[in-house]
C-alpha cells in the first residue's frame, strides 16, 4: 500500500506555517528597521573616513562590501548559534575617529591599523576580561545605560515633528493607529507612511543609480608604528568603550545572559580576515540591537534571535550591492530615517527606563548613569556611555547601593538559558 499523498491544500498550509515560523512579520520588519536605521544614520561618516585616506570609488564600494558581509555574517552566525538576538554594527565613533585621524595616511598603513584593532578585540574575548568586567554591572545600571543611548533617538522623533511635521506627524499618527488595533504592524505601517508622504512631496534625491555588483578590493597591509599607535589602539579603545560596552548592556538589560567572550572573540576574527578590502571595526551594536531585542521583534523572547538573524541577511545585501543600497539609504529623507528610528524604539526605552528605575536602593545611581550617558558628553576622546556608567558605579559605591543577589534570567534557550523572563501582556495577535 503506498502511504497517504497530501493534498495541496495541506502542502499549501504547511508551507504557509513554515514561512510565518521563520520569517515572522515582526521579526522580519524588526530586522530590516535595525540595518536601515544603522547604515543610514552614519553611512556618511564611513565614507568620509574612507576618503581621508584617500580612497578610490572602487575602494569605497570595497568598504561596503566588507563590512556589509562582515556585519552580515557575525549578526546571523551568531544568533543562530546562542538563540539570542545578537546584532553587530561597524563602529561609529571609529569611523568619526579614522575621518579625522587617516589624513596623511595611505590605505595599506591604514588596513594595519584597523588589523591591529581586531586583534586586540580577539584578545579580550579569548582571555574573558571584558565579560568577566561586565558581569558586575548591576542591571539597573545596564538599563540606564540604554536608555541613555537611546533617549536623543526618542526626542528626536519629535524635534523632526516640529520641523517636517508633513511627514512626521503622519507617522506618529498612522504608529498610534496601528498600535491600537493592529499592534503588529505598528512601525512598518508608519514608515509606509512616511515613505508615501515624502514620496508625494518630492523629497527622494533619486538620481545617479548605478546597479552593479560590488567588487572586493584588496590592500595589502601596512605596519607603521606612528599609525598603529595613533590610529589602531585609539580605534580599538572607542570601539570597547563606545560600542561593545553598551552593546553588552542592551543584551542584559533584554535579560539575555549570552556569553561575551566568543562574540568579541568572532568579531575580531571576522574584522581581521575583511580588514584589507575595508573593513575597519565590527562590534555588538547598541542602538540597532535594542529594536531587536525588544518586544516588537517578537512576542516570545526566545524568538527574538530570528530579528538579527533577518538583519544579518540584510547587511549581507548592503555588501553584495553596496553601491547601489548606499545609494538608496543616502537617498532617504533624513526627516523619514529619525522619525521610523524614534517610533521603533520607543517600547525599548520604556522597558529600560523601568528596569532602571524598578530597584529604589538602586534608584540614584540609575539614574545618574542616564543623565550622564544622555548628556552625550565626550572626555578624552571617549563618549558618554563609558562616563556615564563609571558616574552610575561611582554613584553606587558612594551612595552604599547594592547590587541585587539574583541573576537576571535569560529568555533563550540553549546556552546561558535560566528561566523565561517576564514580558508585558502582549495584545491578542
């Protein structure tokens, strides 16, 4: 007797329910939020920084490409790999650094620098110093520290209100709509209309595409000592402070306990082996990260990873056609891109202000690292995050706060996993 055949209506169905299981329309959308949002708001600088060290259009096409692929693979690989919504970001205040920094520097000096900085990256994740530092921040610190990060972002969503109001407000009221009654599709319905609004109003700069393949440009490495001191250990020092101590914060204060030292350790390796076509930092991202690991990306925590597995597929896209995905970011309008990363990160800065907040022996010292961390202050050349939580520590120690005995649970299962953590009622799906 040959077995049962399936019918097509059954196929069809299973099909539909293999689609919806790993391509979730939140997650999916979660994903696409956090390359937008990254690449857009400091595509600029990249480039900048490229062209001080005297890049060609080919050369700069090259830095896309490796740090779109780069990106692409530590934030999928890595994911899949603990079940944790791990997203990695070239690092920004690196670039702003190599802008001012690679002047009168040749490309192959500057490639030996940015391998320098990936070294040392490995190194901190091979010998588990900088995870065994950041184990001993208390969550209420790491929250405030989020949140920190995150408020100009939130602000931000209005202070574009008040000058495009013919876009923004749009968004915000679509946003408020959909959050009502279709939670799901809150963000992706406002910055459909955002993007209609501005269509409408002519404000998409698109001219001068170009479609192509990018193509991978290999620059033999340099040592210069001169460069390696003044260009690869500050890079690497802004890279740590600025990019992956906040990036570990998002991923505790998410109540992920997934283990740091093999996701700097993979960061610096993958940043070593693309250095010489141009890729000059890769880290935990902050800000990206936290759109992923809120939720919006998921109802389920544990699900959550598919976010950063579908940003990773993206960034691999920015690489693969980075000229032409450069092109289009650029062409968006900057009023669109702060208003679609306000209204997406709005649910994350509430959880972390209330994490942060929740503990009132804790209370002072959070909200010093949030003030603090929000100021945006910069003191010998590191930014407010690393101020901000050495403010938090200092105010602890001082005020006699102590940290709370029981560990936060992580949400994923697998590796690190403890017990689910407790999420808001989500609205009925």
């Amino acid at each position: 007797m040959h077995p049962p055949q399936l019918s097509s209506p059954t196929r069809l169905t299973k099909l539909t329910r293999h689609i919806r299981s790993v391509a979730p329309a939140d997650a999916v959308t979660a994903g696409f939020l956090a390359v937008l949002i990254g690449i857009t708001s400091s595509v600029a600088i990249v480039i900048t920084a490229a062209q001080a060290a005297g890049a060609t259009g080919a050369q700069i096409t090259s830095w896309m490409f490796a740090l779109g692929i780069g990106m692409g693979v530590t934030c999928a690989g890595l994911s899949l790999r603990y079940r944790a919504p791990v997203v990695t970001a070239w690092s920004t205040p690196g670039a702003a650094l190599l802008a001012t920094g690679l002047h009168g520097v040749s490309m192959a000096e500057a490639v030996g620098a940015f391998l320098l900085s990936a070294v040392l990256v490995i190194v901190s994740g091979a010998t588990g110093w900088f995870e065994r530092v950041m184990d001993r921040i208390p969550v209420p610190l790491a929250s405030a520290l989020l949140a920190g990060v995150l408020v100009q972002f939130g602000t931000g969503l209005f202070t574009k209100m008040q000058q495009d109001v013919a876009v923004v407000f749009p968004m915000f009221a679509v946003y408020l709509a959909c959050k009502r009654w279709l939670p799901r599709y809150a963000v992706i319905g406002a910055l459909a209309a955002g993007a209609a609004v501005s269509a409408v109003r002519g404000e998409w700069r698109l001219h001068g595409l170009h479609v192509a393949l990018a193509e991978p440009v290999f620059v033999r490495p340099e040592f210069s000592w001169q460069v390696l001191a003044g260009v690869g250990l500050p890079l690497f020092v802004v890279t740590m402070a600025s990019q992956n101590l906040p990036g570990v914060a998002v991923l505790r204060g998410a109540g992920y306990r997934t283990p740091v030292s093999p996701l700097l350790t993979w960061t610096g390796i993958v940043n070593a082996v693309l250095a010489p076509f141009g890729c000059f930092g890769l880290n935990l991202a902050a800000i990206t990260a936290a759109i992923c690991t809120g939720p919006e990306a998921h109802r389920d925590p544990r699900r959550r990873y598919l976010a950063s597995v579908w940003a990773g597929l993206f960034y691999v896209t920015v690489g693969l056609f980075g000229g032409v995905v450069g092109w289009l970011l650029t062409a968006m309008p900057a009023a669109l891109v702060m208003g679609i990363a306000g209204l997406g990160l709005l649910g994350t800065i509430g959880s972390s202000l209330r994490a942060a907040v929740a503990d009132e022996r804790m209370r002072e010292p959070a909200v010093v690292t949030f003030l603090a961390t929000a100021s945006g202050m910069t003191l010998a050349g590191i930014g407010s995050t690393f101020w901000g939580l050495l403010a938090g520590v200092l105010a602890m120690f001082v005020l006699g706060g102590r940290r709370r005995r029981g560990r936060t649970a992580a949400p994923q299962g697998g590796e690190g996993a403890e017990e689910p953590v407790k999420e808001p009622e989500a609205a009925p799906r």
